[in-house]
C-alpha cells in the first residue's frame, strides 16, 4: 500500500481491547483437535471450512477464527471499539491515511456486526468492531473447567522491520506503551502497548515483516501452564512447545510458546501487572540484558527470534515480507538469552523505570 504519514489529523476510534484473531489453516481438523481438544477452547459454531471458539471467561462470540484456506496466515487482528461511531471514525482515520478499507454492515465472520477491515501503514489486516453477538460466559460453569483452562484471549505480537516507525503509528491510534527494549544509543527493538489495563493488546517486535509472532492466551495461574505441559507430554506432543516453560522479565509474566499444526505460534500467559493509571511509568529494557526475555531459564531458541506467520491482504493473498534494516535483536542476543544474570558490569538490575506517559 501507500502512503506518506503513518498518523491522520482525523480523531482515531477508541478501541478497548484486543478481541479476536482470524487465521487461515490448512487442515481444519488438525487444527480442530489441537485446540478445542488438547488446549481446550470453547466451540462457539462451525462450519466444515470454519472454526469459531472462544476462551472459558468470553461473553462475546469468539475469540479466535480458524478458516481453511490454501495457507497459514492471519486474516485479521480484530479489535473492539466503543460505539458504532468508532467504527466510521476507523474507516476515516484509515482512508485519511491512503489505506485501502472494506466495510461490511454484517460483519466479515459470524457473530460481528458492522465492521471494517484495512490494510494499516504497516500491512497488518486489522479489523474494528463494536457490535456483536452474545454468548454464555462460562465463568460458573466449573464443570466445564480442565486443569490448564485457557480464560481470555490477552494479547497479540506482531513482527515489523521499523519498530519506532510501528510506535509512533500506534500511539497515534490511542495505544499506550508499557515496555520496551533498547540499546545505549537510543535504538528500539521492541515495544509492548495497551488500550486495556494489562500490559499489552499488542507488541511491535522488530524483524522481517508484516508477520504475527503470535497470539496470547492467559491463564489464572502457574500451575494450569503446567498441566498443559503435562497434557502435551502425555499426548507424545511435546514437540509442539517451542518455548519454556518460564518467567519473562519483560510483563513479568509466566509463559508458554506452542506452535500448531501450521506452525502459528500460541502463547500461554499468566501473572501481568496492573497498568491502567495515567502516570503509569514507561518499563525499559537494555538489549543486552539477558533478563528481559527470560528472568530465569534456558536460552531462547532461534526459531523463536526468526520465525513467524504471514498476514494477507484485504484480497485474501499474502503480504510481502520486507527485511528489517536496522539491527535485529536476534543478530545482538543469540546464545546469550535465558540466563539469570545480567550484562556483565550492570549495577541496575539490567532495566530502569522510565518517564510516565
């Protein structure tokens, strides 16, 4: 696409949170039983070419699209505004900014209303929605619990070759940033930015791009990480963990990366920090820290660094991917990552608390 600012003078719709992913799968089988019957999500509806399903906490339709198509990709990274004014103020600020759209007043999957899909300056499909279709929270439904239950969908990542470029793109569409990492002369490698009070709807990762690292899903506690560990392993499925189980330095939070059958890469997640006052302060990471990707435990394997999903286009076929031109992390951090000490000579604990936002 083109364009030539990455920021509209129009107002931005004001988006609430990440709300659903759709990925296009090869086998809807395969990708069937490893979600609904190893991870556990919810079926909200189907078709023999469509997966709907949703996370136990959700009271909206779905959370997470699986369609067959002829290959893995994303479709859309959909997020929910306020009113249906949002989303005519999503469609402005996109075409203010010489993106191509697509509006359906039925919505592009079940169970959403009006809606509109665009190609953003970055080349990611992004959805905006407010409207949408009701369903039983199972939150009570403790009958229907397993021991590693998945809650609610927390977050995406997404890979981009010019990070402060991806920044200050989504700051201009009302996203706050938590964390990020740097390196002493001022170069960002990656940066975590929220519209719901956790610590990221989504994080801009520097590398080949457009491409989505993964999608997240939290869990309550530690433990349930850990029977889907156990569950994976008794399955003679271990091979699907990529990564972990572990402590992030970065959010703090508990993790396990998990790849399906396409090779679209799943986090599970748990234990974030509050981040929803003004004066919340910025985290920063030094890029040779090796405590902010793991706070204790083994190195982080290449694949994870190098590896990603495609995005389509709005017509259904795939992006381009454009190399990063600037210093990749995985250049910088390869082999040091996942031991529980920090740079040689640091007396700050590798991170510092920067100005509020």
């Amino acid at each position: 696409m083109t364009t030539t600012t990455l920021t509209a003078t129009l107002p931005p719709p004001d988006i609430l949170r990440c709300a659903y992913m759709e990925m296009q799968v090869t086998d809807l089988k395969k990708s069937r039983e490893f979600y609904v019957d190893i991870l556990g999500l919810h079926v909200t509806a189907e078709d023999d070419k469509t997966l709907y399903l949703r996370a136990m906490e959700e009271f909206i339709h779905h959370n997470l699209v699986l369609r067959e198509g002829p290959v893995a990709a994303v479709a859309a990274f959909a997020y929910r505004v306020r009113s249906p004014q949002d989303v005519d103020r999503a469609e402005a600020y996109f075409q203010a900014l010489g993106c191509k759209t697509e509006r359906r007043t039925n919505g592009f999957v079940r169970g959403i209303g009006d809606a509109v899909r665009v190609e953003d300056p970055l080349g990611f499909p992004y959805e905006f929605f407010c409207e949408v279709q009701h369903v039983e929270r199972l939150a009570w439904r403790y009958e229907l619990y397993t021991p590693g239950s998945l809650v609610r969908l927390d977050h995406f990542n997404q890979i981009t070759p010019d990070v402060p470029l991806a920044v200050a793109y989504i700051q201009g569409l009302g996203f706050r940033v938590t964390e990020d990492i740097r390196d002493a002369s001022g170069v960002v490698y990656a940066a975590w930015v929220r519209r719901k009070s956790t610590v990221h709807d989504t994080a801009m990762t520097g590398g080949a791009g457009p491409r989505m690292h993964h999608i997240a899903f939290a869990t309550h506690e530690k433990h349930n990480i850990l029977a889907i560990c156990d569950k994976l392993g008794a399955l003679r499925r271990s091979d699907a963990i990529e990564r972990g189980p572990g402590r992030h330095g970065v959010s703090n939070a508990f993790y396990l990366y998990i790849r399906d059958p396409d090779g679209h890469r799943i986090e599970i997640y748990t234990q974030d920090y509050y981040t929803g006052d003004p004066d919340n302060p910025l985290v920063s990471w030094d890029v040779h820290d090796n405590q902010r990707r793991d706070w204790w435990g083994n190195p982080v394997v290449p694949s994870w660094y190098s590896e990603g999903s495609r995005v389509l286009r709005l017509d259904g076929t795939p992006q381009p991917v454009v190399e990063r031109s600037d210093p990749s992390e995985m250049a910088v951090t390869i082999g040091a990552d996942g031991f529980s000490y920090t740079r040689k000579g640091d007396t700050d604990q590798g991170f510092k608390l920067g100005n509020t936002l």
